[in-house]
C-alpha cells in the first residue's frame, strides 16, 4: 500500500461523522447515518454502507473516463483513459501505485437513502437500496439498485438492474441492463440498454442500441437507433438511421427482472446487521408476543 493512503482497520459507527485529509482505505463497515468527508483523496471501503450515511471524496490525484473534446487543456496528476480532441492526445496510463486513490469505492452492499458525491469515479461494486445518490464528476459504476436511484456522472454511466422511478444522466455513454418502469434516462453520448420499462424516457446525444422497450416509454437518439422489439406504443426517433426490427401489442414481451425488487432488503441486512448488537434473551424473561414458548432463548437481531 502506497504511504499516503491511509489503512483504517475498524467499522465508523452509526451517526459517526468522519473526516481525513488524504485518501483512505477502509477495512470496516460504514454505519446508519454516518457521514464521511474525505478531502484531498479517494476513498475504498471494503464493507458495507447501512442507510442514510453520506460518504463526499474530493481532491484526489487521479483521473479517470475524461473525454474533452476542443479548446486547450491542462490535466496535472496522474490520468486514465483520458482522450482529447482538436488538441493534444493523451492516452493515459493507470494512475501510478504512490498517486492515491480519487472517488469512491465501495466493495460490499450499499443500503437506502446512501448519498455519495466525488470529483472522481464511483464504483459500486456490490447492490444498492432504494434512494441512493450518486454524483461523479467522473464516472459512475453501479450494480442492481433499488427504486428512485439519482446518479449523475460526467463520464461514462454503467449499471445492471435499475429500479422503477428512477433518473439518470451520463456526459459520456450510458450502458445499463434493465431500466424500470417510468424512469428517465439522459447520455452525452451513446447509449445501450437491455430492456427499458413502460413509461421511460430515454435521450441519446449519440446512438442507441435497445434490445426491448416497453409501452409509451419514448427513444430519442441524436445518431443511429436500433431496437430488436418494441412495444406498439412506444415512440422511436433518430437523427440518423432507424431500425425496429418486431413490434408488440404483449407487455408480456417486455416484462422486467425482479431481481432488483429485493436489492433493498440484502442490502439492508448485509449492510447493518455487521454493526448492530445480536441480543440473547435471558431465560427467565417473560415471553413476548409472537413467542413459541415462555423463557425459551430466543435470538433478537437489532436491524
């Protein structure tokens, strides 16, 4: 590990509010409502998120998904995948082992009404609950979310399942799996989608690849557009090009997985049940309601 990244081997507790100047890497989980503030750096954890904490990384070294294209730029610190146009072109290297960490990094389940802002990247490595909220400068890399997601990226947005009521937006290209139903979705540049709900809006300044799209959901696409099935009442416009290749009248044809709808739950469990106490009922308590038998151990998780 690099001498200015700082290793923290314990959980922050729930309420905790954290701040370090440098970038840091986490050995521990992130309790209920903390709020981390980390300047001048990045940040890995490599637990859990529980609910509602806050987690803000800005001022790291390294750059990462940065696409410029006209007028001069200067970058300082160490970049990557960094392309620029009518200019000077840069093909960056990784970020160098002693350069620190820059954006946010989170290794296992984050849980609902997570907010997380960074001049850097953010990359979620396992599920995410409901109401998260994601701003990146850079880019923002998520796995399945629950409902009423917020993520903002100035580069590049990637996703897996994102559920229903949800809003995202991508200065780069935007790659996401599902996208639930009556969400809206935004791309400076291409975009792919393996399915889109009913009732989405989806705005590509580039091309568009959709396999499915579903009922009065609409597809705007500044390049190209091409759809494998969309539903007979969605609406499809393009700049360039247009391609449907099957039209349906069946929701049936365009239902979504239901992987997501449990996002919220796992996360939930994964990521508060390693902070909060386990009770064992003494013998001799009386019984509670819903007990089997009186001053029967009993094992209580405080979720």
């Amino acid at each position: 590990m690099a001498s200015n990244i700082t290793t923290i081997n314990r959980d922050i507790a729930d309420g905790e509010s954290f701040s370090h100047k440098g970038s840091v890497e986490l050995n521990g989980n992130i309790g209920k409502g903390a709020v981390i503030d980390i300047k001048d750096g990045g940040i890995h954890v490599k637990g859990a998120v529980a609910d509602n904490a806050s987690i803000t990384a800005k001022g790291g070294s390294g750059m990462s998904g940065i696409s410029v294209s006209g007028g001069s730029v200067v970058i300082r610190g160490s970049i990557s995948g960094v392309t620029i146009v009518n200019g000077r072109v840069i093909s960056g290297g990784g970020a160098t082992q002693d350069s620190g960490l820059s954006g946010i990094i989170i290794e296992k389940t984050t849980g609902s009404g997570v907010t997380l802002e960074t001049d850097g990247a953010i990359e979620l490595k396992a599920n995410a609950g409901d109401s998260l909220r994601a701003k990146a400068d850079g880019s923002i890399t998520l796995s399945d979310t629950g409902a009423k997601l917020k993520a903002n990226s100035g580069g590049s947005l990637e996703a897996g399942n994102i559920g229903p009521n949800s809003k995202v937006s991508s200065g780069g290209s935007l790659h996401i799996e599902e996208l639930g139903h009556q969400s809206g979705a935004n791309a400076g540049g291409s975009v792919h989608i393996e399915k889109i709900g009913n009732d989405c809006n989806v705005n590509a300044g580039g091309s568009a690849h959709v396999e499915r799209i579903g009922r009065d959901s609409s597809l705007n696409a500044g390049g190209s557009a091409k759809v494998s099935v969309a539903h007979t009442e969605a609406t499809i416009s393009a700049g360039g090009s247009k391609k449907v290749s099957r039209t349906s009248a069946k929701d049936g044809d365009f239902e979504l997985s239901t992987s997501f709808q449990a996002v919220a739950s796992q996360a939930a469990a994964e990521g508060i049940s390693t902070m909060k106490p386990i009770v064992l009922k003494k013998p001799d308590e009386p019984a509670a309601d819903g007990d089997d038998k009186p001053g029967k151990p009993k094992l209580r998780f405080n979720l």
